[in-house]
C-alpha cells in the first residue's frame, strides 16, 4: 500500500517543486509558466495552508498551490486570478471559493493516488475554511488533436460524456467536479489551444 502524505510546502522545497514541475509539464508546455523561487515563496506566506506537497515514501510525489477568492462567474484568465503566480494581489481571506491554480504530479507517481489525495486535502481545506466551493481552471491538453473538427465546447461536451478522454479534465470529472463554463484565452497553453475549463465542487456542508 503506498504510503501518501500531504504537508505545506515551505521555500526550503524549491527544488522539490521545480522539479515535480519540470516532470509533470514537459515541453512544449512554456517552460516560464513553471514556478520560481519568489512564486513559492510568496504562495507560503500570502496562504501557507493552500500551498502543498505530496510524498510517496518521503519522496516528493505531486504538488498543488490554491488561493481564496470571492468568485463571481465572470470571464478571466489565469493570471487574472493567479497574480501572475504570486497570488498576494487575488488571494481574498474573506472570500468564498478556493481556487486552485496548479496541480501536478510527476509522472512516475500517477496512478498511485497521489493527485486524490491532494484534492481530497482541498476538499477538506474548503471544509475546514468554510468555503462555497472549490474551482480550478482545467487544462484541456487533448484537444489540440481534435481542433480541426470541434469547437472547444464540443470537445469538453464529449469528455463529459464519455466519448473522449483527456488526460487532465476527465480526472477532474472522476473527482466529483462539474463542469461551468469554458473560457478562450485563459491560459498560454498550446496543447489546450490556450482554453481553459472552469469546474466546481460545491461543499455540501456549507449554510
């Protein structure tokens, strides 16, 4: 049985998350996107709890960074809600919703659990903060394959219902997130024709 734990990440892990990162988004994913030292170092004191690793082992496995926001539905892009991946200028301590801007796992790691866990630790984040809900902007990496013949709304239509599989958006669907909308533009991500896809897990303990 493997032995999974999730802690906070600290700057000390720098290397550890550089390189779950290098791993988990290889080329010709923009390799600026990948964190720095100052990111980290700004996501573990603007919202310590939502910054996390995952270890196998001891081994770094996975990680995933989140902030507070209050959300509103309207149209945005990473950055908007990421601040550029330094968080201090979108995270909102009286907000409503986790958003999660990053989750990853290097590749030896999956399968084993580890990206459950770390969404299951966001879960319970939500709980424990007394959140709405939490929503992340999922990539959508297969559909640049299927660009030529369907919209980008067509293409997450089918993965919902099974037609398709992408790597990233059906795992989030076998979370129990539902998808809300699609956005154009949210993300500089060829492979996702720079799409992105807004989900939502509503906590069924919030009043």
């Amino acid at each position: 049985m493997t032995d999974i734990t999730v802690r906070p990440y600290k700057i000390e892990d720098f290397d550890e998350l550089l390189e779950i990162q290098k791993e988990a988004f290889p080329p010709p994913f923009p390799e600026d996107l990948l964190w720095n030292r100052a990111q980290i170092a700004a996501h573990t004191e603007a919202f310590p709890a939502g910054a996390m690793i995952a270890e196998v082992d001891g081994e770094a496995a996975g990680s995933a960074t989140s902030l507070i926001i209050r959300y509103n539905g309207k149209k945005h892009t990473w950055d908007d809600v990421a601040d550029e991946g330094y968080i201090r200028g979108s995270h909102k301590p009286g907000g409503d919703t986790l958003y999660g801007i990053d989750l990853c796992v290097r590749p030896k790691f999956r399968g084993t659990g580890v990206a459950k866990a770390l969404y299951e630790a966001r879960k319970q984040l939500v709980k424990s903060y007394g959140l709405k809900r939490y929503i992340a902007g999922s990539r959508i990496p297969g559909y640049h394959k299927y660009a030529d013949e369907l919209t980008a709304e067509e293409y997450v239509e089918k993965v919902k219902n099974g037609e398709l599989n992408d790597e990233v958006l059906t795992f989030m669907l076998l979370q129990g997130l539902e998808i809300k909308h699609v956005l154009a533009d949210y993300l500089d991500d060829e492979e996702s024709c720079h799409y992105g896809v807004i989900v939502e897990w509503q906590n069924p303990e919030f009043s």
